[in-house]
C-alpha cells in the first residue's frame, strides 16, 4: 500500500539504499538526505538522521536551511529539551536522540535501534558500498524488507 507521496507503508519494517549515481548528489551527497528529509517532513514523519560525526552534522544542519529556498525543514541538531517536538533530528555519535520512526543513517553500522523505516545514503565511492552491502546483509537477518532505489 502506499501513501499519498508514493513511499509505500510497509507492516514489516523496511530499510532503502538510496545509491548514489547522479552528478548532482554524487558531488554533494548531503543534497540527497535534505531531499529525502523534506519528504518525509511534507508526509508528517519525525525523522532522525544519524551522521557519521559532529562535522558532517553540523554540514547538514547549515544545508537543510539553505538547499531550497522554497523549503522549510523544521529540524536542530539532537540533544536539546525540545528534541520531541523538532520534525527533523540531526544526531552524531555519542548524542542521545528519541526514538523515531523514520531513520535516515549516514553511519558505517547499523543504527543500534530501528524505527519502522531506516534510509541507507550509499555514495557513489566502490569503498564505501562494501559497508552497505554488510547493513544490506544485517537488514535481511533481521526480519526487514530490504529495497535499492538509484539515484
């Protein structure tokens, strides 16, 4: 079944490897996550984004406030009082973050707690989609419907 914006709702839990192919996300591929979060956003789905480090959240912060200036992303860096109520939570290891039920992991593991859907952002990098095909493999072990979208 899907839903008004054609992500489809699953009664398992689901994990999507978004790979990267276009010049557009392939130079910067943080474009995609902020496409990817203005889409769950516009579907009213409280999203966590796991980074791979304070850096690259910090990145995504500036760029969900600038990468469309039609789009407005409700969204902070996880770890503040008000991290319930934010549609869109960045969080780098070592921060504590709610639960949600959409996940969007940079990260080279799996996140230690799933939410009904996890978004995998595999680069264009031959290295780095080794590591997505072990999350691809450790998905599959763990009872989730496992898709690949090209992008």
């Amino acid at each position: 079944m899907a839903d008004r914006q054609g992500w489809l709702i699953a009664s398992m839990p689901r994990a999507d490897f978004y790979l990267i192919a276009k010049p557009r996300f392939s130079e910067r591929p943080l474009l995609l996550v902020c496409e990817l979060a203005r889409k769950a956003f516009v579907t009213q789905q409280p999203t966590l984004i796991l980074t791979r480090d304070f850096e690259q959240a910090e990145e995504l912060d500036e760029l969900l406030w600038s990468f469309d200036e039609d789009a407005y992303i409700p969204h902070q860096l996880a770890g503040d009082d008000d991290d319930a109520d934010t549609a869109v939570l960045i969080a780098p290891p070592g921060v504590d973050a709610p639960a949600r039920p959409l996940i969007i992991n940079l990260r080279e593991q799996c996140p230690p707690s799933h939410g009904d859907r996890v978004l995998e952002v595999v680069a264009a990098d031959p290295a780095a989609r080794e590591g997505s095909r072990l999350r691809w493999r450790e998905y599959q072990r763990l009872g989730f419907e496992v898709n690949k979208h090209d992008m």
